[in-house]
C-alpha cells in the first residue's frame, strides 16, 4: 500500500486507514485479529480508533493486537476523545474530561502515545482555546504527536487555527469527516454529524488540511442501493434519496462496462480526488471478503470522466 504525505506530519501514512469501530464488540477478537492481519499483509500501517468505540472495547483490542503481532512501532494510530456514552448524547469536552479520556485511551491500547489524537465531536459552548490548551498540553507531555477534529464546523476549525497561530501551537493536522459518493439527507440527518460538501471543499482548498474520510460506503447504504438489498431504518432516513438511488445505478453500469466491483469503485473515487487537499479512506469492512474487496478499489484504475459521471447533474435524477 502506497503512504501518502499529509501537510504539516513529518511522516508518512498509508494511503488508507483501518476502521476499528467494531472491533472487539460487533467483531470478537478473533474476527478483528483477522481483519487487522489483513490490512496489514496488504501494507497497512494506519490504525483509526476513538475513546468510545465499544466503550473502550476497540482500543483494548488493536493494543493488544499490536503487542501480539510486535508491530507497534509500524503503526501509526489515530484515536478520537471528547464523546461520553455514558449519559445519552453528552460530550465531554472540557479540557478536564479530554484529560481523563486520554489517559483512558492509552491506558486501553497500553502504550504511553499516540500518533494522531482527534476530537470525536464538537461541543461549540466550550470555548476553542479551553479544547486547544489542552491537546497542546498532551502534545508536550508525549502523549500524542498530532491533533485535529472530526465533525467540525469550517467556522469553529477557522476560530482554533486562529487561536494555534497566535500561542504558536502546531494546530489540527486533519479533519475526519464523513466522504462518499452520496449526498446525505440533510433534511433527517442528525446535525451533530458532518460530511464534505462544497463548503468543506472550498474550506479544504483555502487551508490544505487533509480529510479522513469515514464512512466510504455510507455506512454499507451505498453498497445496498446498488444491488437491491433492504436498508436499515437509519439508512432509508440519511441515504434513501432520488440523488443516491442515479448514483448507484451509474455504479452498477460503470462496474458492468469497466469489470471493477461498485466497491472497488466506490473506495477508488476517494483516492483520485481532484481537489488541492489530501484524503484518505478510512476503510470499514464487516467480514474478511468485504475489507478485501475495499482494498482492491485501492489499485483500481479510476478516471476524470469516471469521477464526472458519478455526480448527477440537476435534472438527471
Ligand atoms: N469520526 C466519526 O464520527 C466517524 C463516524 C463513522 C465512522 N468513523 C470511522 O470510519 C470507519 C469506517 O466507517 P463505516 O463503518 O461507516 O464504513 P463504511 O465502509 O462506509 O461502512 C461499513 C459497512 O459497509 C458494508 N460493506 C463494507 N464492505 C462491503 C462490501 N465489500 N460489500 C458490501 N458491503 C460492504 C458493511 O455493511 P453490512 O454490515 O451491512 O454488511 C459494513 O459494515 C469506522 O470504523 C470508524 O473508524 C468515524
């Protein structure tokens, strides 16, 4: 698997990181050590975590694969704090709660840093520089190496940038977001979660910062639509649209004329972006078959027209 440079890390990452979110709870052990052995047979050394996947059950399992297999020292690991699940939707983002989720977090994977340590969410009443002073904090400490966000707002991601400049902090490294072919339903879709439209692109352009981009098969809606298969009640709310149903059809007929799966191309697409940024899929495979098949999409070929033609214009759907 290639690495890629992202602006600002003086060192570099596979092309496409592993989403863990499932394992060691959905995916027992045994399951998530083999889906980690693979991802990591096919080059892999990009690990993507957060405090509260599982309850902790995700982190637990990746550290003690990583002892295991004696590859810690390959790997470079993103984990994401500042979500509380123990309190329906409550966050935790004072900077004595991020204190207390890190050390959790490394307490779980047993190691003494991190590589990449994002906020999961935002909770935009706790001032930016309250969020700011404290990864910095971890930073000198040697907890972490880098930090960045997830589910910002460009103007919340503009107010901390602002304020790193000013203390000469490092600042955010990379935006987890949600990217994929689809376009959500804003109108259901739950307002805490982000993903790239024209706005964030045009944010993106202007600061270089690269995107992690969760949920490259819209969370497996986009995979369903295009062959068939019922979707789940969350799905039908976010997904099931006039837009995404012709996108998943251009799928199934490009996948016919150029003999590449709709999850290949699907992953694909997230590598040939056009933009002035850089984005890395954060793959998400369920079984051994589908994380296989997401990365072959890494080496599908995949073209300027390919790319046009998988964004319906108005009035095509
Ligand atoms: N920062 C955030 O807020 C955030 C949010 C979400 C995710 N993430 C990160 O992103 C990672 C990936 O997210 P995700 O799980 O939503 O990814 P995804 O790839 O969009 O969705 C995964 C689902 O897609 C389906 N799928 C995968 N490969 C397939 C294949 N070859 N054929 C058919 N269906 C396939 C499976 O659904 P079935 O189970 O129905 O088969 C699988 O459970 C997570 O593990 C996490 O690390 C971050």
């Amino acid at each position: 698997m290639k690495k890629i440079t992202l602006p600002g890390v003086s060192f570099p990452v596979s092309q496409a990181a592993m989403g863990c979110a499932y394992l060691g709870s959905r995916e027992p052990e045994d399951v998530a050590f083999e889906l980690l052995d693979i991802y990591y047979e096919a080059g892999g050394r990009f690990l993507n975590t957060a405090h509260e996947y599982g309850h902790g059950l995700s982190e637990r399992t990746i550290g003690k694969w990583m002892r295991t297999r004696g590859v810690r020292n390959e790997m470079a690991v993103t984990s994401k704090i500042g979500e509380d699940h123990s309190a329906p939707a409550a966050l935790a983002m004072h900077g004595d709660e991020l204190r207390v989720d890190i050390d959790e977090t490394l307490e779980r994977l047993g190691y003494d840093c991190i590589e990449f340590c994002l906020l999961h969410l935002d909770d935009e009443s706790v001032p930016v520089e309250e969020i700011l002073d404290a990864l910095d904090e971890f930073q000198r400490a040697g907890k972490i190496i880098y930090y960045g966000c997830s589910n910002w707002s460009t103007a919340r991601m503009d107010a901390a940038a602002v304020y790193a400049k000013s203390r000469g902090y490092h600042g955010f490294v990379m935006n987890e977001i949600e990217m994929n072919l689809t376009r959500r339903n804003i109108v259901n879709a739950e307002s805490r979660i982000k993903w790239l439209d024209g706005d964030y692109i045009a944010w993106h352009e202007r600061t270089g910062m690269a995107v992690g981009a969760y949920s490259p098969l819209a969370a497996g809606a986009l995979p369903k639509l295009c062959v068939g298969t019922e979707l789940s009640a969350y799905q039908n709310k976010a997904y099931n649209t006039p837009y995404n149903r012709e996108v998943a059809r251009r799928l199934m007929k490009l996948s016919q004329e150029c003999g590449h799966t709709q999850v290949e191309l699907q992953i694909a697409y997230l590598l040939s972006q056009p933009y002035e940024f850089p984005v890395f899929p954060i793959l998400g495979g369920r079984t051994q078959e589908q994380l296989r098949e997401s990365l072959r999409g890494l080496s599908c070929p995949f073209t300027r027209e390919m790319f046009e033609y998988l964004h319906p214009k108005e009035g095509e759907y």
